[in-house]
C-alpha cells in the first residue's frame, strides 16, 4: 500500500504553460508492466499548490466527472489546467509509454465529490488509449476506500498489484488494453481529482464531449436528483 503522506516537489520541472505541474515527476516515475501498462508518479504538486487549486476549484455539488469544457477555470484551477491540456504532457506520455500522443485529442473530466456506488471494477472502453488521474486531496484515512487499485482481474478488489492513495502529488496514469481493471472500494464526500484522457479519435471525443454536456445539464436542472 502507498504512503499516505504527501510528497512536497522542488520547483524543477514545472515547465509546462500553466508553471505548476512538475513534469519531471512523471518522468522519473517508474513503468510497471504488470498487469498492465501504468506508472504511479508522486511529488506533482506540492501540498500548498494542491490546496490552491482546491481553493479555486469550479462549485461542482454533484457526484461524478464533468467536462472541463462546461466549467468555469481560473486562478490555480486554470493553471493546472492549462498543463494538462499543454503538448508537453502529450510528449512527457508519449516518452514514458511508447505510443504516440501528440496528435491525439483529449479530454479532461473534473470531479469534486464522490458516492457510494462510485469505482466499480471496471475497464475503460477501447476509445480510450489513455488515462492519467491527477489527485489534489489533502489527507486520507488509509482505510483504503477511495484509492484506485491497479487489479489483476475483473472479479476481487482484494486481487491487486497496487493501491494510489488519492493525495496531492499523486497521479496514476495507464494505457487500456483488455486486461486493465481497476477500480477503488466504495467512498463517500470530497475527492478532489482530475481525469485526463487521450482518445482514438475526434469523433469519440465529440461523443463523450456531448453526452458529458447532456450530464452536466440535467443536473442543472434538477440538482436534487
């Protein structure tokens, strides 16, 4: 099990257009192979850059990733933002990975509060090539709900290689293939997390672009569903 303490960063690295990522993090995090593809990184964000982001964050009061397209960015929030969304992430994945990013569109999904039912065993659909969640919470509980397991089948939370605690400086990044389950055990309130992912093709990201927008709508209209 991951330490449950918070990494603090020095200033190398945060050479991206937002300046706060620091992408010499995940390029001296180490690839594991097994079950699958995926790298965990610590020292990303520093714990005071990870509450200012927090600090700026869009008022999401609903459970579940929403677009970033359908939110307000700014301050902090942008910033990381703007890294995220930066061709040198792109690169940085393409270097740790082997496969090309840097043409591939992209889609960033922001989430503020989780539910119960939240993080079932699963594995992402074959128009994701890519996915990186970027953790900004300031403490856990070790209990271990709410932090991702990289599992070794489909079936049995307990079968796992490796569990990423959800704290600031965190992220786990893997390719998708047909064996890459995860998931993390039921957890309820505040998960400050961000979702990047790297799509097959522009047509999907219009589609999930779309049917993320529908989301983030009718929970507009009835915030009591």
């Amino acid at each position: 099990m991951a330490d449950m303490t918070i990494a603090e960063p020095d200033m190398a690295g945060k050479t991206g257009p937002g300046g706060l990522l620091n992408f010499d993090a995940l390029r001296s995090a180490r690839m594991r192979n097994t079950p699958y593809n995926y790298f965990v990184a610590e020292g990303a964000l520093s714990a005071g850059e990870a509450a200012d982001v927090r600090r700026d964050y869009p008022a999401i009061n609903k459970p579940g990733y929403l677009p970033l397209s359908r939110l307000e960015a700014s301050g902090e929030f942008k910033r990381l933002m703007d890294d995220l969304n930066s061709p040198e992430l792109a690169q940085v994945l393409t270097d740790k990975f082997g496969v090309d990013f840097t043409e591939k569109p992209r889609m960033i999904t922001v989430r503020r509060l989780s539910q119960l039912s939240d993080g079932p065993i699963h594995n992402d659909s074959k128009s994701k090539i890519l996915t990186m969640l970027t953790y900004l919470n300031a403490e856990w509980d070790g209990t271990g709900a709410g932090c991702i397991r990289v599992l070794n089948g489909p079936k049995d939370f307990e079968d796992f290689t490796e569990e990423v605690p959800p704290l600031a400086g965190y992220v786990f990044a893997f390719l998708r293939d047909d064996h890459s389950w995860h998931g993390h055990l039921p957890f309820e309130g505040e998960r400050y997390v961000v979702q990047t992912t790297f799509l097959t093709s522009q047509e999907e990201l219009d589609r999930k672009e779309k049917r993320g927008g529908l989301q983030y709508f009718l929970k507009k209209l009835n915030p009591f569903q």
